[in-house]
C-alpha cells in the first residue's frame, strides 16, 4: 500500500486552538441566527435605526424608544454578534417546588399497588379520609396526578391481549364481471338526522340491477341477515354469491346463514370500495332520491317512511330507467334471462 493513502489531509487551513474555537462559534451564532424570525427582525429594526435615527424607526415599527435602546446596548456590547439579537428565555430562575409528604406518598403509592393503576379520582376519596384522620394537608387530583406521573407509580404493566380478527376469505381484487343474476353486492348506510342515528343495510344485484333496502335499529349481523331474506324473498332468481366489504355486521349471524343455505360469501380488499362500486353507486341513488328528500318523515313517523320506502323501491324496480341497462327497469331487463 502506498505511504500516500495514510498521509492526514486538512480540509481548512490548520488552525490554532484559539482560533478553532472562534471559528467555531462564529459558525455557531450563524446558524442559530438564520433560525430565528425573531433575531432578524431585531437584525432589520436597528439597521433602520443606524441609518435614519430614533425617530424614524419608533414611528416605522411601532416599537418603544426603551426597547430599541435594550436591543441596541446588548448587540453593542457583545461587538455586534448576531447571536446577541436571539431571544433569551423567560423561564424564570426560582421554580416552584412541590411540597409533599412522604406519608401522603406512601399512602398513594399502596393504593395503586394493591388496587391495579386506580385513576387520580378514585383515589382522592380514600386519600382525603386519610390525611382527616392523620392531620395532613389535603391533595387535589391535580397533585396526585403529578405525583403519579412524576414519580412513576404505575405498577400495573401487563399488556391488554387484544382479540385478533380472523383472516376473511376469500378476497376479491377486481370488481367483478357478471353476465347472469344472483350476483348481490350489499353494504350499509349510516346516517345522522338532528343528532339521531338511523341505518340502512342495502342490497343489490349486479347484472339486473334489483335492489332493496332495510331501515334497521343498529348494524348488527341479525339485522343483515334480517335484510338479505327480505331481498331474497323479493328476488325471482337464485343467488349465488354475495359479496360485502369487511364490515361486522357481515359477519356471525349472516355468514353463517349463508353458509346454511349454501351461498358463498366473498369479501372484498379494505380500504378498497371501487370493487364494490355497483352498490355504493346505488348508497348514493337512495341517498340522493330518497332518503335525503324525506328525512323529516324518519324523524316524526317512522313506519310511515318505511312504507314508502317500499313503495319507492316497487318504483324504482320496475319503472325507473337505468342508463347501465339501456334506460329500461330492471324487472323489464330481467325478462331478458327469462
């Protein structure tokens, strides 16, 4: 190996260490410097002043002549560093301490060691009884907060087992390509009138384009399954398959129902709704011709807008036009599959 490659290179001229060490500071203060709005503001101000005067800058900034002259006698006598200008901090010299009384600690420390991690609230209770009996000045649940965390009482470390949710198979990636009925998409609407919760789960064939939906209590796999009969009993031909997004109220109940009667059930990719786009282009149709156009009806007479609910899906069943079917219904489509 030549005696070239070991040979030490200085990338600045050598310096001395008093040099190296101004140098560095000279760095130092122009990079915390370029940090600080604040320092070129001050930087700007006593420019102006140098150039036009007191009077001029107090009247173009708006600033006190005793500020200026603060900024002014500490950039002076500092030999006009930058860093000068950087805003010290307020924090003040003499903190306050907590006055505390180890048996007061004690006593809260027990607590949480022989009860799991109690909260602040439960324990002040107990803690107030104590210093009654002791004589002891009283803690506020601000203090025993502090306490807690200061001092880390927290002795309760096992980790909550969270319950892992099963792998739901089979997955689809496309949206799917049918030519014959019994292909249901469904999915579920939630929507909120003056602060009332209502749900709808809606279902839908993707080829002839019948639909149906139900106003239920909550979304729960018995209310899914509850809709998917009512469907099923409306609906002339046999189903095949019924794809959902990973929802829970497809899950349990109606799952199992499907497996029952021997229906395969297919979910699609989270975060993925594009593949179910047949029945959230449909969420959207109800949504709009219906249900948002009657929202008064849910809140004062419920049965009332159920019933004509019904009545809009007969409508839109067997008179609406679809573009996607050639601007027919889908009863007059279906005539098509005999």
């Amino acid at each position: 190996m030549s005696h070239e490659t070991d040979r030490t290179r200085h990338i600045l001229p050598k310096l001395s260490k008093g040099n190296y060490n101004i140098l560095m500071k000279l760095i130092s203060n122009s990079l915390t410097f370029s940090v600080s709005d604040a320092a070129k503001f001050r930087l700007h101000v006593l420019d102006h002043y140098y150039r036009h005067g007191m009077k001029s800058t107090c009247h173009a900034f708006n600033l006190p002549r005793a500020t200026i002259y603060v900024w002014k006698k500490r950039f002076e006598l500092s030999r006009k560093k930058l860093s000068s200008l950087i805003p010290k901090s307020t924090r003040p010299t003499n903190l306050r301490q907590m006055t505390l009384n180890l048996k007061m600690l004690e006593f809260i420390k027990s607590m949480r060691i022989e009860y799991g991690n109690l909260s602040k609230y439960k324990i002040k209770p107990f803690l107030d009884e104590y210093a009654r009996k002791n004589n002891l000045p009283m803690y506020g649940t601000t203090k025993i907060g502090l306490i807690i965390k200061r001092r880390k009482y927290f002795f309760d470390t096992s980790k909550k087992q969270t319950k892992r949710r099963r792998v739901l198979t089979p997955r689809l990636r496309r949206s799917p390509k049918e030519t014959l009925p019994g292909y249901i998409e469904m999915d579920s609407i939630i929507l909120y009138v003056l602060g009332r919760k209502y749900c709808f789960i809606t279902a839908i064939d993707v080829v002839t384009k019948f639909a149906w939906v139900k106003l239920t209590t909550n979304l729960s796999s018995r209310q899914a399954k509850l809709a998917f009969i009512e469907f099923k009993n409306q609906y002339k031909y046999k189903l095949r398959i019924v794809q959902t997004d990973n929802g829970s109220e497809f899950l349990k109940e109606f799952d199992l129902y499907l497996s029952q009667i021997q229906i395969k059930h297919e979910f699609i990719y989270q975060k993925m709704p594009k593949i179910n786009g047949v029945i959230e282009r449909f969420n959207r149709t109800i949504q709009e011709e219906f249900i948002e156009r009657n929202d008064d009806l849910i809140i004062t007479n419920t049965e009332k807008f159920t019933q004509k609910l019904y009545s809009y899906l007969i409508w839109y069943n067997t008179k609406r036009p679809h573009y996607s079917l050639g601007q027919i219904s889908p009863t007059e489509y279906m005539h098509k599959f005999g």
